[in-house]
C-alpha cells in the first residue's frame, strides 16, 4: 500500500492498494496522518503550530499584529504562521512558546513522543 499526500489539501491522503489496484481516498485525521509518517515535516509543523494560534487569538481584532509585537515579528510573518503557511524559525517559536502555553505544551509532547519512538529518555 502506497500513501500519497495532496499538498493542497493535506487532511486527504490517497490511498493506493497495489493488491486490489483500487484507489481508494480517506480523511485523516491530523494524528493519524503524523502516525503513518516516519518524520515530522515542517508542513506538518505549519499545521499544528497554525492551529494552535488559531485557538490561542480566537476572533481577536488584530491578531497578528498583537501577536507580532509579541514577539518581535512583522504581522504579515505571523499571519503566516497562525494560517499554518509557514514554521516559524527557532528564536520566534521560542517567543511563541512563551506567549502561548498551549503551544509550549504541544512542542514538548512532540519531543517526548519522539524521543519515546527513539527509545531515548530525556
């Protein structure tokens, strides 16, 4: 069985039976999909980290542009960031990280479940 991601809507995943020769499409839910992949992509990242602003600003007037002076960034940037188009670097996911505790939460768990995949401790 081969999966196949569709970029532009990446919650469909293409499903290709070689057995049966049936194409056959599911939703996936956002772990399920993470599950099936060895390594987590910055796409995937995107998605998460977006989602989680999303819920963290709400229906906020001027999100972006609060968030932005947050942490040091230009509104167009994070509005990239909280619609999932783009992962933000490391010095500016740590600033979100500390101004968004759901999103801390989310990057440890992302850690140790990668570490517990690994078989590492830490």
């Amino acid at each position: 069985m081969f999966i196949f991601r569709n970029y532009r809507a990446p919650h469909v995943c293409v499903l290709l039976d070689a057995q049966h020769g049936a194409n056959t499409v599911r939703r996936k839910s956002e772990r399920a999909r993470l599950a099936m992949q060895a390594v987590i992509t910055a796409e995937d990242c995107a998605e998460r980290f977006g989602a989680i602003l999303r819920r963290h600003t709400g229906e906020m007037r001027n999100a972006a542009k609060r968030l932005g002076r947050r942490i040091g960034a230009d509104p167009r940037v994070v509005e990239n960031y909280i619609y999932g188009r783009h992962c933000p670097p490391a010095a500016k996911l740590i600033e979100l990280m500390a101004a968004c505790d759901e999103l801390a939460e989310e990057v440890n768990r992302l850690v140790a479940e990668r570490r517990a995949e690994r078989g590492t401790g830490g």
